[in-house]
C-alpha cells in the first residue's frame, strides 16, 4: 500500500554521503520553469549536483503540466524513455513533479518506472523522498499548502543566458474558469512576501540580470496585507518597487487577468520607463456567452473597454492573448466572434489552443465536450492563420523603427548575429558588432517576418 505521508515533518535536508547528480527537465508553463529552479535549489543544498545530461544522473526528475492532453502525453513518452534508462542504469531513481504529479499521486507509481511524485507544495520535501527511494521505499506527497511561497529559497538559475530571470510572486489561483485545472493542481492563491521578492531581485541585479518576469497565474491579484503602520502591497505597488531597485532592469509580468486589470497598473507601467510596454492580457474567447459559460469574469464589452484603456495609457503598448478553440457548445457565430474580436484587438502576438477537457474541472463535470475534433482544428486553424497575419502586420509596423533591444545571447541561424527583445516583447535580430548578451543596444528594424524583428545597430534617434 502507498500511503500518503506527512513529509512536512522531515524538514531538515538529508546529507548524503557522496554528491548524486541530477537532472531536472521541465514541461508547461514559466511558473514550472521557475519551480524547477527552486527544486534544483532544495536539491543542491541536499548536497546533490545538477547535471545537464540524462546519462550521467543518478536522480531523474521531470516537472509536469496538465493543461491540456497532449502536455500529459509527451511526458508519458518521456516516462517510457525513463524506464528504457533505467534498465540500462538499475539505481537511477526517476521522480514526478508538478501539476501532473498532483492530479495522478500514487497512479503514477503503477508502471514501475517511477519511484516517488511530489506536486508543487511539496518541494522541500523532496531529499526525503528521493532518500526514500534510493533504500527501496516508493513515494508521494502531493499536499497543497495555504502558505508556502518557497519566499526563502534562493533559486539556482538553469537559464543559461544570464540577463534574463522568472521570479514568481504567488502560488496558486483563487480564479474558477471553467475548462482549467490549474486550480486543482496548484492550490489557493497565495502571495510571496514582497521583500523576499525585491531580495531575489537584488542578487540577480548583482549577479548581472538585466530582466525580471513576475510570475504568477493572476499577477493582478497579488496582495501582501498591511502590516502594522504601512498599506496594503498591491500589484501596482510591487510593481513600482521592483522598477525603482535599478532603472537598467527591465521589468516584465505574467499573467494578467481581464477582470483584475485596474488602471493602477496601466499607470505605473505609463509611468516608469524600464516596466515594459507589453501586457498579456488572455482573452480565450471573443463570444459573451461562451466567456460566461468558461466563468471568466468578464464579458467581450468590458475586455475591449480594457484594451481601449491601455492603449490610451499607454500609447503603443504591446497585447497578446491566448484564445481557446472548441470550448463546449461553441457555434460558428461565437467563433466568428473571437475571430472578429482578433481583429479589432489587433494582437501582436498569441497562444492558441484546441479546447481539451480535463477531468475534474467544471466543464467536465458540467458540459459535454460536444464540438467535433474536426471541427475545433478547423477553427483552430482559422485562429492561427489570422493571427500571422495580424503578427506580420504589428511587424512590418516596425520596420523603419528603432528599438531598444536587451541581448540575450547568439542567435539560433549564426554566430555573427546576436538575438534580444524589444520592450513590446519582439524578438530581434541584428549583427554582433561589438555588443554582447545583456547589452541594451538601439536597433533600427530594417525587415520582418511574423515572428521575428530584424535590424541593424543604429544611433538613438527615431527619423
Ligand atoms: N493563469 C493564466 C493561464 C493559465 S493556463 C490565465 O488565466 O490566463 C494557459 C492557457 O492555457 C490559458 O490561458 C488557456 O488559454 C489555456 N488552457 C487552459 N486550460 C485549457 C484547456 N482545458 N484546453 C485548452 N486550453 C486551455
Ligand atoms: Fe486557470 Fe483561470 Fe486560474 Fe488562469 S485564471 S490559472 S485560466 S483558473
Ligand atoms: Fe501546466 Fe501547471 Fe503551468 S498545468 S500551465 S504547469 S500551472
């Protein structure tokens, strides 16, 4: 029998007697990408050694997504991959984590590959659990948690670039759309300290970042209540905070969610230069009924009056979007709608996916997923093909332009290149010159495709 044990109780880390080394590889969303950061820290601290190679680590950990079937089904391949390794290598210990890991518990144990599941609240826990497996005794510790921010844990960077890091502000999400399990997997909201966050934000300023991305599921939603003597942080405040620790760090945020989207926001963004000109603001449909059959909190009117108002505070703001087709029930018309909403909107750029039911959620228990596969690709396809188009017109805006693009590193097709991001999140490209990776370098945009801007080194002026 597998039980579920109380780990809580082993929170002091385990010393192992030799440095084990791991590998770490991470699926779904940035949240998961930071999460796996964090892990590599509890882990390191446990005296292991991460490695970038499958085929020299004694601990395989894969951190899991379960927004939509096929995330799930490419890391049940993984998994395969995991048991071939395995009988290669008898000892490795293979470990589940993530959203996956807290919707299966214990059934992922079933096939004998995997020796302990731990979801997202359960990372400290894992030196126990892999010390656990490594004498013979399987594990899972899937308990959510109403506190843990992981606030204390200084993540090891896996990114390789060195100018740009996630660091998460909240866990957890207190919203109740309708197809998602992201509720589920990851438990109430909760907001991390704010001065754990700025801390985090000064050594990575130290450590040479030039970016950070606040993550969380509802960003706007973040609240760290007053403590005696001083207000409420809200969102807007937080945001402000982290722009004035140094004007040279780029600040960038994700997700927003259109119903918690105040102007406060959209004023400090107007107002501090080094807060980028890009909002994700997810739409998922452009039909009033279908918004409030998936419970998002707003209808179509109020998303555009958003939209309407950023762009009046902040003129030339960027906006992308993820947009859900298929949705349970959905007709032509409200198809046609999203379509139509795509276009007034004008998105630079989106996320864009074929409904997908998850059990457990709301949908599923409530709605039949009665749009025909055929017929959500069909419109899938629709969506994506507009959406080019809509990018390719926001590019060829561009062009002419100058850009203030932050280098990341080489870009993929040449080494005489390097590749960086303007404000508005558009990737550029442009000859090396002498610059390097966390270089801020003006860029006039010469040319374009859909996804990507492409320049040359320029002066400062606009002409
Ligand atoms: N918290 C974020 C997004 C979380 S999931 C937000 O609220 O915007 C990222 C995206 O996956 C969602 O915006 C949605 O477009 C998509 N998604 C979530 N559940 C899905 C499902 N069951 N099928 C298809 N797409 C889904
Ligand atoms: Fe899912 Fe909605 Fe929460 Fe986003 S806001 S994570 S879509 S429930
Ligand atoms: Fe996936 Fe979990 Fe993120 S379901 S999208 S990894 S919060």
């Amino acid at each position: 029998m597998k039980k579920e044990i109380d780990y809580t109780r082993f929170n002091s880390p385990v010393t192992p007697n030799r440095s084990r080394r791991l590998y770490i590889e991470t699926y779904g969303c940035q949240m998961n990408v930071s999460d796996s950061e964090v892990v590599a820290a509890i882990m390191q601290q446990a005296g292991f050694t991460i490695t970038d190679h499958m085929a020299d680590a004694d601990v395989v950990l894969i951190n899991t997504c379960s927004v939509r079937d096929n995330a799930e089904q490419r890391v049940r391949g993984r998994l395969d991959l995991f048991r071939l390794q395995k009988q290669r290598m008898p000892g490795l210990i293979v470990g589940v984590l993530g959203c996956m890991a807290e919707r299966l518990k214990e059934q992922l144990l079933e096939n004998g590959t995997v020796d302990l599941v731990a979801g997202p609240d359960a990372y400290r826990t894992l030196p126990q659990l892999v010390h656990n497996a490594e004498s013979g005794q399987q594990g899972v510790n899937t308990l959510l948690s109403r506190e843990e921010t992981y606030a204390d844990i200084s993540p090891v960077r896996t990114d390789k670039n060195g100018v740009t890091a996630f660091v998460s502000i909240m866990r957890g999400c207190n919203n109740v759309c309708a197809y998602c399990v992201v509720p589920y997997t990851r438990g109430a909201e909760r907001s991390r300290p704010s001065e754990t966050i700025l801390r985090e934000v000064r050594t990575l300023l130290q450590n040479g970042y030039r970016e950070v991305t606040l993550l969380g599921q509802n960003v706007n939603s973040y609240c760290e209540p007053a403590a005696a003597e001083s207000k409420t942080i809200t969102f807007a405040r937080l945001l402000e905070r982290v722009a004035l620790e140094d004007p040279s760090l780029r600040v960038r945020f994700s997700t927003s969610h259109p119903k918690d989207m105040h102007n406060d926001v959209l004023y400090t963004i107007a107002m501090y230069p080094n807060i980028c000109n890009h909002i994700h603001l997810p739409v998922q449909s452009g039909s009033s009924r279908i918004l409030e059959k998936m419970r998002r909190g707003y209808s179509r009117e109020h998303y555009m009056e958003r939209l309407a108002k950023i762009r009046e505070i902040i003129p030339e703001c960027a906006i992308t979007t993820d947009i859900i087709a298929g949705f349970c029930s959905e007709t032509d018309d409200d198809h046609a709608q999203t379509l139509s909403l795509m276009r007034e909107a004008e998105y630079d750029a989106a996320f864009m996916f074929r409904y997908s039911e998850r059990p457990g959620t709301k949908a599923a228990r409530h709605y039949p997923d009665d749009v025909p596969t055929e017929i959500k690709t069909r419109r899938l396809n629709e969506i994506i093909a507009l959406q080019n188009q809509l990018s390719l017109e926001s590019n060829r805006r561009d062009v002419g332009k100058i850009f203030i693009v932050l280098a990341e590193g080489n870009s993929k097709r040449s080494d005489a290149f390097l590749f960086g991001r303007t404000s508005h999140n558009k990737v550029t490209v442009f000859p090396k010159a002498k610059f390097k990776a966390g270089d801020y370098v003006p860029v006039k945009i010469t040319t374009c495709t859909s996804a990507t801007l492409i320049g040359e080194v320029t002066g400062m002026n606009n002409e």
